[in-house]
C-alpha cells in the first residue's frame, strides 16, 4: 500500500461502529472523519442471517466464537462467513472511498476488537491490524490524559 507516511490513517471497528479518520502528520482531515454501523456486532449479525438462510440454527450469542475460531467449523460455514466477511469489509472500504480516503496510496491501521476478527482479511488486502486493537484507545487516552495534565508517567 501507499508509502506515504505524512498521511495516515486509522479505522477503528467497535461492537457497533467503524469509524475512520485521516491525519496529516497530526492534523485530523476533517473530510474524511466517519462513523457508521459496521461494527463486530453487526457483521456477526449478518453472518448469523446468512448461515441461517442455508438452515442452520445459529444464535446471536455463538457468533463472536464462530468468526474467532472459523478454522474449526465446516467447509460451507467458513465459505458461507468468509463471504460474509468480504462483503462487510468492502463496505468499509467504500465508506472510506466516499469519505475522501485515498486507499490505494496511504497507510491504513486497523485497530479495537473487531479488526481482531477480521485481521486476516485486512492483512491479505495489505494493511494492518493493530497487535493492541482492543487496548489501543485505552493507552491512547491515558497518554494523552498525562500530557494534558503534566504527569511524568507513561504506559508501558
């Protein structure tokens, strides 16, 4: 992907929401912020419905196990959730295409819990997941609480 580390960006997949923001170096590129619901819950939803479609009995509640460890269930529910799976990450993609995201030519992060279950498909598109994603946040605000405040302490 784009070599262009002036730029960057970061998509953060929650429960419920990706949102996506653009920086130039540390500038937020306000065109490019977005929130929208395509969180890890609503892809698990969906996949639910699709393998529901084929009779299964999938609950709600079994999905997040499913999407997790999708290397142990049958050749039709993996092709059947991988699907799935492409489709909920293309509409990210857009998404971002539409909120002015040049994403053949920038460094995209993905970061929270939810780029966790998706981060062998993001990585075969070529970007990256964050190793923290689920802590990220967590340690971005600490830090940032320290400096606004003046303490001399750092997470480690």
């Amino acid at each position: 992907m784009g070599e262009n580390l002036e730029i960057t960006s970061k998509s953060y997949l929650s429960p419920f929401n990706a949102q996506g923001i653009v920086y130039d170096r540390t500038n937020i590129i306000n065109e490019t912020i977005f929130t929208e619901n395509l969180g890890a819950n609503i892809l698990e939803l969906k996949a639910k419905n699709a393998l529901n479609e084929k009779d299964y009995n999938f609950q709600l509640y079994e999905m997040h196990h499913v999407l997790k460890k999708l290397d142990r269930e049958t050749d039709e529910v993996k092709e059947i959730v991988k699907d799935v799976m492409e489709k909920h990450l293309n509409q990210i993609f857009e998404i971002m295409k539409g909120n002015n995201w040049n994403i053949r030519h920038m460094v995209i992060v993905f970061t929270g819990g939810g780029s966790l279950l998706l981060k062998d498909l993001i990585q075969e598109k070529g970007f990256s997941v964050s190793e923290d994603g689920v802590w990220d946040n967590v340690c971005g605000f600490y830090n940032l609480a320290i400096n606004y405040f003046g303490a001399d302490v750092t997470y480690e």
